[in-house]
C-alpha cells in the first residue's frame, strides 16, 4: 500500500488536522497547523534562522480594504482560473470573489486552530449527517473579520470593489448553487449552530458527510413534482479543502475473532471483510465580529488502494474496478427523506462510515495531548443530532475496549459522559430501527456490543423495578417481533448523559410518551429541553439587507451589534406606534415583497401571477417548508378551496363585486417544498396545489383577488428571498407533531406575522411575543389522541365547510386527469381516521383566516405594530443563546477567545 494509513490509533501525527506522516523539515508544504507549544519549540529547533525568517517576511495576508481585494480577485481570475479581463463572466467573477474571501477565511482558519490546539479546552463536537448550509460567500463576506480593517461594513466594501471592476453583487452571489446537503429543519440547524459556535469563540467541529448529490432540485412538470438530481460539485467548490493526506480506513461485514472461551465484554478482533476509505474535507466556518474561523469536516468515500488481484489475476480486470468504484457509492447521495426512517443497507453503511471516521479522528486528537482516558468527558463532548450518528457510540465502546483494552464498564462509563442526544421527534415513522439480521451481517463487532449494553441496562433495570417483565419488553434496546429490531433512539438514550427535545412542548412529549419508562428508570435530571434557534445574520442581515439597515439605523448601531446580542431589539417596542417608523417598516416589507415578485417573474418564464400594482394591498399568505401530511399543506390547500368557492358562491347568487371583494380581500397563496420521492400523499398534495392554482388563477370571474402559487424547487437561497416578502406563514401542524419548527423563527424575525397551531415552538414565539401578535387556532396536544379515537371508532362527522370542499373536488372541478385523482387525499381524512386532525381543526382554521384578513386590511396600522412588536421580542430565537445553553447545561464548555 502506497501511503500509511492511521489504523493504528497508537501513532497518531503531530498535525492536530490529522497528517499522517512525521514532520520533516522538507515537507513544510503540507499544511501545518494546529501545533501543540511543545511541537512547536522542537520544529523550530530544526529549522536554520534562515528560512524562518523569510518565513515571516513573506506572510500571507488578508485584504484589508477595496484596494486588496481586488488586487486578488484579478490575480485569482488570472491564475486560479487561468482566464482575463476578456472572458471573465458572472461565473469567473464568483469563483473569483470566493477565492479571495476564502483566502482571508483560511488565514483566520489557521490561527483559530493553532489557538485551540495550543490552549486545549474542552471541545465540541457535533455530529450531524445533514448540513443545510445554503451559500457561502455572501455569508462569508458578512462574517469577514474585519479586526484590521478600516472599512467596518466589510460586504458593502466588496460590493463596491466588484462595480469598479464591472460586477454587480447581486448577479455575482446568484451564480453560487446552494450546499443542499440536508433535507429541511434538521439540517438548517445544524448550519445554523456552526455559525453560532463560530461566533461565540467556541472550539467546535462539525462532522457530516460529502454527499455528491446533495438533496434532489425539484421541477414541477404538468403539477407534478419531478426530482432531478443535484450534482453540485459540478462547478468547482471554493470553500472545501480536500485533505487527502488523511485516509481513515472504514470495515464492514467479516467476523470476530477472540480467544476460546474469552467473553464478548473482552478484546477481540474484528476482521472487516470489505474495506473503504474515509477521506476529510474540511469547509471553514467564520463567526460574526470574531477572528474565529471553525471547521466542518465532511467524510467522502474512496477505494482502498488494495486491489483484488485474484480477481486481477484471473484476468478481471473491469469487475475488480466496479468494486472499487462500489466504495465511492457509500457518500455519493443524500437520503431525501425527512422525518421518516428509509431501512436501506446503505443508508446503514454511510452512519457507519461517518461515525467510524469521525470517532477516529477525534479520538487520535484527544491522544496527542493527553494519554489518560478517565479525561475523555473532560476534554471531548460529543452531540448527536437526532439518532442518526447512534453508531458512534458503539464505535467509542469498541475502541475503548478493543483497540485501547479498557475495562468494558470503565469504557462505558466514559462513552457515557461523552455523548449526550438530542431528539427531533416522537412520530412512530421516523422513529429509527435495524433489522438484527441486517445490522449484524454489516456490523458484527457492533452487534455483540449492542446485546452487551442492553444485557447491563435491563439488569440495572431489574435491580431498580424486579420483576416487571413488561417494563424490561417495553424498554429493551431490542424489539421482539417476527423480525428483531435494534431502536436505536433507545441507544442513544442509554449511551448519552443528557437527551433534548428542541421546544418546550416536545421536551415535555418525550418525558411522558417517548421516554416515560426512561424517566422512570433514570430519573428527570437526564431529560431537558434547548429550544432551537436561528442565526440573525443570515435570516435577518444577509435574508433582509433593508430590514436589518433599518433597525441598525433605529437602534443607533451602525455597527450591527445588536446581531450578537439580539435583546437589544427591544428598544424597538418605543417605536411601534410610530407613523412615520411604520411608513418606513411598510415600506421595507414591500420592496421586498417586489425582490420576490421579481423571484416568481423569473421562475414563471417572464409572466407575473401576482399584480405588481398592488404589492402593497396583497396579503402574502406563505407556507414553505418539506410537503408532509403532518405539516398540513393539505389543510392550508382546503381552506384556500374554500375561499374560492365561498367568492364563487357569493357572485352567483348576485352580490356585487365590491361587496366579495370586502369580505375576501386581495390575498396570494405561497407554497412550496420538496416531497420525499416515494412519498405519494406528498406528492399528491403537491399535485393538488398547482391544480388549484390553475383553475383559480384562471377564472376571469374573481378577477386577482385571489392567487395560488407553487414555488419549485425550494431551499435555502429561495427562502432567504420568499421569508423577508411574507406577511402571514402557516405553521399548522397537528399538534403534538412538529418538534418545534425553524421557519416559524425566521418569518417572526422578518416581521412577518404567524397563523399557527399550539405546537412546537410555537408555545414559545406566543410567550415571547405576545398572544395578541399571533393568530393561533385548533386543538390543543392533549387532545389529540381523544378525538383520533373518535374518528377510529365513532365516525366523527366532517363540518359542513370541509364537505363543500370535498364535494367539489369530488366532483372534478380541480382535476384534470380523472376525476378521482384526489380522491386519497379526501378519504384520509373522511375514511381513514383523520390521523392528522384536518376536519377538527377545518373551522377554526378559516375563522382564524378570516381574523387575518380583517386585521390587515381594516387597520393596517395596528398590523404594523404587531409586526414590529414580533420583531423586537423574537432575540429569544436567536441560535447564539441556543448554543450557549448548550454549552453551559449539556457540553460544560467555555469560549476560547482571542488574547
Ligand atoms: C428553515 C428551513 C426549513 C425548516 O422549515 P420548517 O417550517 O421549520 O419545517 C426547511 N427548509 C429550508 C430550506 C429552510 O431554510
């Protein structure tokens, strides 16, 4: 084999990036940071004077001011790019611009992690296996550390560089494609707290992977939803640092080998029967205001140079290739389902690759400063978003007690002061499990380990409550039934010191459904609650440019500080009242409401649903995340049915127009999001939608009082244009269902106004804001699994309003391929037991609308107020103090700030 690899944990590198070979004076090439003093000194030692001098007199430095930056932006486009003033686009522009802004970044990035290797604290790791992260640059360009320099509003410096240089910003951020490599909330928080780490100094790395296709683009064709894949390596990606020098050797499958008679809790040797490559690269994180530049390292697949030469040999050459190139599949594609669990090996296989990879690099880490495992909690946290990086705590038992020949229950003990797990729902469908059979052929060692843990779990249990089998069934770590399953939520519960929910209402869901018998079993202390965040400077700053300079201006804060410590919005509340401040706030909203006017112009192939005459008049009613029966696109799509056929029924039976037109004021419907691909309810809604949008954008009859809009393809750059436009979102899932939601964070923050159920954080936008700010209806958590009974078991009758609906749609009058086409959709709801709630919560949904429509067009004043109103109390929802709990109640960590 050509290159070393680090299977032995014993020889760890000198380099805290994890380069496998010694230092050698000669191979200052290789990236060298992240040294401890010690290192240091002995490197120096080696070096002649000479050349650390010219070291010093050729340091690489940031641009500092308009001058630099485009010195080496003309300097990339020549070299990087190898093109000229003659041929650069908007494309070499942006690759460009990256370039440049990246070279800062990785300066910082340098600094930050020879400060922290240098200080060792504890660190953080947060282990997630979706990065929503959207663009870089423009984020980049807001949180460039402008320590040294003289312009202190860094991306209005840039943007006046690039007109110099015959570039308009706009068009130049355009040309980045988003890093979809999430599905939806889950991943958006992952992203969100990498820039609040970042921020807050704290020495955190994220782990994920490098999927190749990040999550499908989604056409609509016909009203159908088509997936077409994302390939977003396509153009080169300025803001990853391939580090192949660093291969972490990743098993499957094989056999245990032990010594005869030797028990399963003892040393034994796993031999992998098919093996891959992880290799590392790394993206840097900047904070906001701070010379700290984080890490987020993503694994990617690749062969092992090993070759199977008896395949070779017998003159296989293409079939012993094809197996090479198998190992390159486990990282090529994003699973695109959301809160829903897939059960496919290979989903199985990239956990494992990614949490083998990442547990090994940090462990090897850990191992360069200290040699003493009882540390381990006190150095390294390690935080598990959602179930999915489980394995990980299995892969630190089988290190601890395979390779470094602890103890099993010493090992266990620190594996449980390591981890702690935070959980994303308590839906039954989403709630991960493995076949035994499926995971032990893949994962054999892993396996044994699992039975192990659950052996000393349930004695514990039967020591604490004897002789109650049925509490040791329903908490077993294995679920008995024709086919053995492994829970893995209950791993991860058992493994962590400490499981999260992310809004108070879920947090108290998970203690007395999901977890009850856990709660019993280990007490309240183990269960909290962090209630998720968002970052302001992407969703406010970088979302809504006009927004944010309006409040820096209000707030006297030209230097945009109260982005880090969002309470300051407050002061704001002085000025809700304020006609002229209101003018201005108006105004903001819609010139925003015309960015994304501009957006749907676009996408529509140059014709407007939406008339532009009337931005201001025309209630942008938004509903935009992933298309779920729980998250009720279907309620929102009823309600809008509704409302047509009640302007429908009004004109035929003779009212004036002007009289419709009061009772149902000039409003758009916006939806969007993706369906998971097999999801055919989803998609059926999605077909739904367009449908409805193409009968009533149609009809001459109601004239552009109402509108429908389906927005494909939506992600991250869409919702940073689509949320600063809204002036009502939906957050109207079944209560009890949505954990605690982000996007309702992100409209609150862009002043726009919330209809929503008493669900996930919700409860907690309601308290900070004000009941009398947001629009709340339907049943409450508690009830919902009473009245789920009774549509089971008594056929609960629909109200009248919902059988109107049903009967139109019954009757065609949206269809256009057979008239049954959205029959399912109707009898989930009539036949099938209503899981979801939409004929209860059907009437007090639209009288909720109706409030909303009075509220905006009869006192816009008093419309403007709650919005500023929700504006300044939303600092709660900031991902900064969401971190900061994080690391005071669950990591114990302390910032690592600059000198
Ligand atoms: C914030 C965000 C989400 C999460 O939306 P919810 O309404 O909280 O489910 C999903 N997708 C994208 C692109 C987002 O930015």
């Amino acid at each position: 084999m050509g290159r070393q690899l680090i299977h032995d944990l014993g020889s760890g590198s000198s380099n805290d990036l994890g380069s496998v070979e010694q230092f050698r004076p000669r191979t200052l090439a290789r990236r060298l940071t992240g040294f401890l003093p010690r290192e240091i000194k002995a490197i120096d030692a080696k070096i002649p004077l000479e050349s650390r001098e010219l070291w010093k007199r050729h340091e690489v430095k940031k641009f500092t001011d308009k001058d630099g930056f485009q010195a080496k932006f003309i300097q990339h486009v020549e070299t990087t790019l190898a093109r000229s003033l003659y041929n650069c686009d908007e494309l070499a522009a942006y690759e460009a611009m990256s370039e440049a802004v990246r070279d800062n970044l990785v300066i910082d990035w340098n600094k930050t992690q020879q400060r922290v290797t240098a200080r060792d604290p504890k660190r953080i790791y947060y282990l997630s296996l979706e990065f929503l992260m959207g663009r870089a640059l423009d984020n980049a360009l807001i949180n460039l550390n402008t320590d040294d320099c003289d312009d202190p509003t860094s991306r209005e410096m840039v943007e006046g560089a690039l007109k110099q240089l015959g570039f308009r910003m706009e068009d130049v951020l355009e040309q980045e494609p988003d890093a979809g490599l999430g599905n939806g909330g889950l991943g958006r928080l992952a992203a969100c707290f990498m820039d609040s780490l970042a921020t807050g100094d704290y020495p955190a790395w994220g782990y994920g992977l490098r999927y190749q296709y990040g999550i499908f683009a989604q056409k609509i064709i016909d009203g159908h939803q088509v997936e077409t894949p994302d390939y977003w390596l396509n153009i080169r990606n300025p803001w990853e640092i391939e580090r192949s020098e660093i291969q972490v050797p990743v098993s499957y499958y094989g056999h245990v080998e032990r010594p005869q008679g030797a028990s399963t809790l003892s040393p034994c040797d796993w031999i992998g029967g098919e093996q891959v490559l992880a290799v590392p690269y790394d993206m840097p994180v900047p904070g906001f205001k701070t010379s700290t530049v984080n890490n987020l390292r993503m694994w990617s697949a690749k062969p092992t140079t090993e070759f199977d030469f008896s395949k070779f040999n017998a003159g296989d050459y293409s079939n012993s290739v094809a197996d090479q190139q198998r190992a390159e599949s486990i990282t090529a594609v994003l699973y695109p389902n959301d809160n829903f669990r897939s059960g496919k090996e290979l989903r199985l296989k990239q956990q494992y690759f990614w949490c083998c990879a990442s547990l090994h690099d940090i462990v090897r880490r850990f191992k360069k400063s200290s040699g003493d495992w009882t540390n381990f909690p006190d150095r390294v946290a390690i935080q598990l978003n959602d179930t999915h990086p489980t394995l990980a705590i299995l892969e630190l038992q089988r290190i601890l007690v395979d390779l470094e020949r602890l103890d099993w229950h010493a090992a266990w003990s620190i594996v449980t002061r390591t981890f702690s797990y935070t959980n994303h729902t308590v839906m039954q469908e989403a709630l991960e499990k493995w076949p035994v059979s499926l995971f032990g052929h893949l994962l054999p060692r892993h396996l044994e380990i699992v039975y192990d843990i659950n052996w000393f779990f349930l004695k514990d249990v039967e020591r604490k409550f004897p002789r109650d089998l049925e509490l040791l069934s329903r908490v077993s770590i294995i679920e008995d039934g024709q086919e053995s399953q492994i829970r893995m939520a209950y791993i991860a519960v058992v493994g962590s010191h400490k499981v999260n929910g992310v809004a108070e209402l879920h947090s108290e869901l998970i203690k007395t459904n999901l977890f009850q018998d856990f709660v019993d079993i280990y007490g309240l202390g183990k269960f909290t609650n962090v209630t998720n965040g968002i970052t302001p400077r992407r969703w406010l700053k970088q979302a809504n440019p006009r927004l944010a300079q309006l409040i820096a201006e209000k707030l006297n804060d030209p230097q945009d500080q109260y982005l880090l410590d969002m309470s300051r919005l407050t002061e704001l509340a002085t000025f809700a009242d304020d006609p002229i401040f209101q003018q201005q706030w108006e105004e903001v909203k819609l010139y925003n409401k015309m960015r994304l006017a501009d957006l749907l112009h676009r996408l529509n192939d140059g014709v407007d649903v939406i008339d532009r005459d009337y931005l201001n008049e025309t209630l942008f009613d938004i509903q935009v995340k992933r298309i779920h029966e729980y998250k009720r696109q279907q309620l929102n799509i009823f309600g809008v049915i509704h409302r047509y056929l009640s302007m429908k029924d009004m004109l035929s039976n003779g009212a004036p127009f002007v009289k419709v037109a009061n009772k149902f004021p000039r409003k758009v419907s916006i939806f969007g999001g993706k369906a998971a691909p097999g999801y055919f309810m989803a998609k059926l809604i999605i077909r739904l939608i367009n449908a409805v949008a193409d009968v009533i954008n149609n009809d001459p009859d109601i004239e552009d009082l109402l509108k429908v809009v389906f927005i494909p393809d939506y992600n991250v750059s869409k919702a940073e244009v689509i949320i600063p436009a809204c002036d009502i979102s939906e957050h109207i899932s079944t209560a009890g269902t949505e954990a605690s939601g982000t996007s309702n964070m992100k409209f609150v923050m862009n002043g726009g106004l919330i209809i929503g159920t008493v669900d996930g954080a919700n409860v907690e936008i309601t308290r900070e804001i004000g009941e009398e700010n947001i629009f709340l209806f339907g049943t409450l958590a508690e009830h919902v699994e009473e009245l789920r009974f009774k549509h089971r078991f008594h056929n609960k009758p629909l109200p009248s309003s919902l059988t109107k609906v049903f009967a139109a749609l019954e009757a065609g009058v949206f269809s256009t391929e057979n008239n049954a086409e959205f029959q399912p959709l109707v009898d989930a709801t009539r036949r099938h037991g209503d899981h979801y709630l939409v004929s209860d919560d059907f009437d007090s949904y639209i009288a909720a609308q109706s409030l909303v429509d009075r509220c905006f067009h009869r006192d816009r004043s008093s419309w403007l107020r709650k919005s500023i109103l929700s504006v300044a109390n939303v600092g709660y929802f900031s991902s900064d103090r969401c971190v900061e709990e994080y690391a005071e109640t669950i990591w114990n960590v302390e910032p690592v700030k600059k000198d």
